[in-house]
C-alpha cells in the first residue's frame, strides 16, 4: 500500500525533510529517504502528526513530547498494514533527543536546578528567582538568556 495515495486529504511535497504543517494540511517528505523503511517511517511519522491534528507550535514543551510520542505510537499502530517494521532504538533515539533539548531549555542557567516554563518561550527558577527566555528552533543549539534576576525569592529554597 502506498504511503501518499492512502492520505489524500494532505499535500505531500518533496524536499530534504520530514515535517507536518498543519496551516496548509501538507505533509513535506524526503523521496530519497522513501525507498527505505526508516524513510516511509518517518513519513508515516508525519502523518500520524498530521491525522493526530497536531499543532506546529505548542504552548509548552511538556505538549511537544506529549505530540512526538502520540505519533510515534500512530506509528507503531499502522507500520504492519503498509508493510513497514517497526525499530525501537531508532524511535527511542528521537523521543530522547526531545527529551533532551526540552531539559536543557528548563534548567537553569545560574544554578542548574531544573525550573517552570511559563510560556512558549520563558522560564523561571523557583530556586534562585532567575527568569530566562530560549530559541525556539529545535535544529539548533539551546540558547538561554536571562532577562531578569531576584536577590531571594520569598519562594526560595534555603
């Protein structure tokens, strides 16, 4: 069964990526990568995104792991009916790298404890009152910018 011709309330585009915008239903793959089962993984990946209505960018990053895991599961619940095997390691690999990149934007970056997201992009530490804001742009490295600092919260761990 081919991947593309069972989706087609989507627009699916080539290009050198996988990724799921849902503000124009279009689902970008990589041909190249199609020809391999990890390729039509990550596509079915997408659109598991895709038929799951995920949004392209979530409030908080608690929600954009909760997204990837969803997916992966859609992943895991459709593989056998296109033929596709399922690698563990690799989808461990992908939710980890989540994991990974969300910790180092909420941990702190004077005293290292891990702290709250407050919205999109801004976080606070309930240990030493520092307020920080972060890149958005999963692809690159996190870069943490603290835009304000309190001398001793009344919250504050002693």
């Amino acid at each position: 069964m081919d991947l593309l011709k069972s989706f087609p309330d989507y627009t699916f585009v080539a290009g050198g990526f996988f990724m799921w915008s849902p503000k124009s239903r279009t689902i970008t793959y990589n041909p190249k990568r199609l020809k391999t089962n990890g390729g039509k993984i990550g596509l079915l990946h997408e659109i598991g995104h895709a038929q799951l209505h995920h949004v392209r960018h979530p409030k908080f990053d608690m929600q954009l792991l909760t997204m990837e895991m969803d997916a992966w599961d859609f992943v895991r619940q459709n593989a056998a009916q296109f033929g596709l095997s399922i690698d563990e390691t690799h989808i461990s690999q992908c939710i980890a790298s989540y994991d990974y990149w969300l910790s180092k934007r909420a941990t702190c970056p004077d005293c290292a404890n891990f702290s709250i997201q407050k919205d999109q992009s801004n976080f606070a530490c309930f240990a030493c009152g520092a307020n920080w804001r972060v890149n958005d742009n999963k692809l690159r490295r996190v870069k943490r910018t603290i835009i304000s600092r309190w001398d001793k919260p009344s919250y504050a761990l002693n």
